[in-house]
C-alpha cells in the first residue's frame, strides 16, 4: 500500500523500489489519471526516490509550457516564486495536487521545466500538415480515434485530423523537453495523463534512438491497456467515476 503522507524519502518505499527497477534509463515517463490523487502522491515519491540517489536530472511536466523552467531558482524559492517562473494555470492544473511533486524538485536542487506546446503554438499545429507524416497511419488513426473519444464525440469530422495535429505536436514537444534535459547518467522524469505516454502513439515516437525510455502508467481501478503500449503498470485504488461528458452532450427529448 502506497503512503500519501509527506515523509522523507526512504528506498523501501513501494515507490522507491518499483523506479529502481526500472533503472538505468534516460527518461522515465509517469502517465497519470488526472483525478486519481494517489497518482500525484506517486509522482512526487518518484522525484523523491531519484533525487535521493543523485539521479534526476529534470523533471518536465505537462502542467506548464515550454520555456518555463525553474533553473534559476534557489532550492529554497517559495511557491508562489515557483509558480511563476513556470507560469502556473491554476484552472488547469490544480497547484495542490502537482505543487508537492515540483516542489520536492525544487528543495533537491532540480530543475522542473515546461513541457507543453504552447497555447499560441496550437493555431499553427492545426494547419502543419507535415505532422500528419509524424506517425505511422495506423498509429495517426489510433491518435484520430483517441481525440473523438477525448472530445466526447462532439467534435465535426473536419476538426478531427487537426486537432489529432495539436495532440501529435503536443506530444514531441514534450519529446523534444526530454531531450534538451537529459544529462550522462541520470533520468528525466516526464509527468503528463497517460495518453501522452502511450509508447505506440505519443512521446517516445518522437524520441531519438539513442534516448532509452521506460514508460509507467498509473491505473486507478481495475487494469486496462496492453503491454506494447507501457513497461509497466502501477495500480492504485479505484475513483469514482464521472461522465465528464454527460453536461456536454445536448439533452435528450421525451417523447410527449
């Protein structure tokens, strides 16, 4: 059983031992549920466990965009000076879930970097068709069929293939972070949802060969997924469930 209360770090820490295992690597990717709390706990136990061995060389977060980092900052800068030299969307990204994680960075002398696309990047995305040649097709219609479901199935057919771009420009943008981070010996931790992690559609298809990669994802609830698309599965225990779709999708009409 997982402890999510804040302690020092320890390496007989469930946590501890599951990163172990999957060292030496140069990045190790965390996908999470962003609702599952306890996914948020384990990420910041992973930055503990490699900080503790000298072996983190950056954490990157999808929480914030590129060309935000926390580089210059002392190991004892505040929250709110963290906050903003990356930037932080509070409506996004909750900082009482992600703060522990990039804060335990921080305190270890780490430097926590923005991996997102930026939003004044998306316009552009939806229009390069040259990322449309980024995936293979089999993997680019797995990515279409992925973003319907992400947009509840509301989205026009015609908005499919270049939202599909933003996701695939998303995800090498984050390569692209990892790449820039990593340093001889350690690991980048990449924390983002689970979707970006995907080893057959997102991140590592955009990582160069010579950048070895393991990818985690967290599963809150019963197991799902296959094994060519992670290393390895954390489970944790399940949340409710919520249709997140259900206030979007336009009301159903009685029959008088």
């Amino acid at each position: 059983m997982l402890v999510a209360c804040a302690t020092s770090p320890s390496t007989d820490a469930p946590t501890a031992r599951r990163v172990d295992a999957l060292m030496p690597v140069d990045a190790l990717l965390l996908g999470e549920q962003h609702d599952a709390p306890e996914h948020q706990v384990i990420e910041r136990e992973t930055v503990e466990a490699l900080a503790a061995k000298g072996r983190l060389a950056a954490l990157a977060i999808e929480m914030a965009e590129e060309g935000n980092a926390t580089g210059y900052l002392p190991r004892d800068a505040t929250e709110e000076q963290v906050k903003t030299a990356l930037s932080w969307n509070e409506k996004a990204w909750p900082w009482s879930a992600y703060g522990p994680a990039v804060m335990a960075a921080v305190h270890a002398g780490v430097p926590v970097v923005g991996a997102n696309l930026p939003r004044e990047h998306m316009k552009d995305a939806m229009a390069d068709v040259s990322l449309d040649a980024q995936l293979t097709a089999e993997a680019r219609t797995a990515q279409q069929d992925a973003v319907r479901a992400g947009h509840c199935d509301l989205l026009p057919e015609s908005q499919i293939v270049p939202m599909t771009r933003i996701q695939i420009a998303r995800d090498r943008a984050m390569a692209q972070t990892i790449v820039k981070a990593r340093a001889p010996g350690k690991t980048v931790l990449l924390v983002s949802g689970a979707g970006h992690t995907n080893k057959a559609l997102g991140v590592p298809q955009h990582l160069p060969n010579d950048v070895s990669v393991k990818v985690v994802q967290m599963q809150a609830g019963a197991p799902r997924g296959t094994t060519d698309i992670f290393d390895a599965a954390w489970p944790t225990p399940p949340v409710p469930e919520k249709d997140y779709c259900a206030e979007l999708r336009p009301p159903v009409k009685r029959a008088s």
